[in-house]
C-alpha cells in the first residue's frame, strides 16, 4: 500500500509541471486573511481569521491542496460564547476560466466555546465550497461558505466568509 502512494506522489509531482500553465495563478503556497457571516447555535455574528495553504496543479484545470485556518468569532449566545476555531481540510478546485478557481473543501475542526466560566472544544467535520478571483498573479480575492458538524450533537455551524490573500 504505501509503495502505491508513494507512486501516486511521484506521479503527481512529475506530471505538475506540465499542468502548471492551466492552473497558473492558483498553485504555491497562499496566505490570507478572511471575515464575515457565523452562525452558531442559533446565534449570528461576526467571524475573522487567517488561513495558509499550498495548491498543486494535479490535472489540466484541476488543483488539489491543503489549507489551515485560526479564526475567531463574535458569536455570543444565552450563556455561551463560541471562540477559538481551528481547522485542517483538503482542496480540491477546478479552473473555470484563467482568472477563476472553484473549489471544494473537506477536512477537520475543533471550535472552543466558552459556557458557565468554562471552555470546551468541540470537533468535528468541516466542509464548503467558494470561488476564488485571480486579482493579479500574486493576489486573489475569495468568497466560500462553510459548514462544521460537531461529533458531539450539538448542531452546526454555518458561515460565509470572504477574503484576500497572496501567493507565494
């Protein structure tokens, strides 16, 4: 098994950079900033945070990536208050023209939500979908819904960010 993964790497790697002039402007590392729309338990506010990631030209007019994000959120509820959002996932997104990638999103989360004088984090799946803007080569501007299920069944959370950010 881990000899086909290891091909499949290595395939990857050799073949991106033949695909890398379809997928120009969304491969290399990014960072960013985001805010916008939270919605928690019911509750709506304001979310803000930062994200990094790195794209791969995986096909003509296909990338595939990862992506990191530390957020915070404005959300205050009777009694709690969410914080804290961490978030791991997967990229996958499609060239729609030369200056726009659409993209989807699936990965891991764990939010802090601070409830009586105490704070616990809650895990689970976090998944979306957006659209990202090629401003210039190097600055591209996005917009993406999120949604996070908690393994805990405590609901949902649901959020429309949008964000700016630089590729390296």
């Amino acid at each position: 098994m881990k000899t086909v993964i290891f091909a499949a790497i290595a395939a990857a790697c050799v073949s991106a950079p033949a695909f890398a002039q379809d997928a120009a402007p969304f491969t290399g590392p990014r960072a960013g900033v985001t805010m916008g729309y939270d919605k928690f338990d019911g509750e709506e506010g304001f979310s803000y945070g930062v994200t990094a990631g790195y794209d791969l030209a995986l096909a003509p007019r296909v990338t595939g990536g990862v992506e990191v994000s530390l957020g915070d959120s404005t959300v205050d509820g009777a009694g709690f208050d969410a914080s804290r959002d961490l978030a791991a996932s997967l990229r996958l997104g499609f060239v729609a023209t030369p200056r726009v990638l659409a993209f989807g999103k699936v990965g891991y989360a764990s939010s802090r939500v601070e409830a009586l004088g105490t704070g616990s984090a809650f895990e689970g799946v976090r998944f979306g979908g957006g659209l990202e803007f090629a401003a210039t080569p190097n600055t591209y501007i996005s917009a993406e819904y999120q949604r996070t299920e908690y393994e805990q069944n405590i609901g949902g959370r649901d959020a429309a960010v949008v964000g700016v950010g630089f590729r390296f």
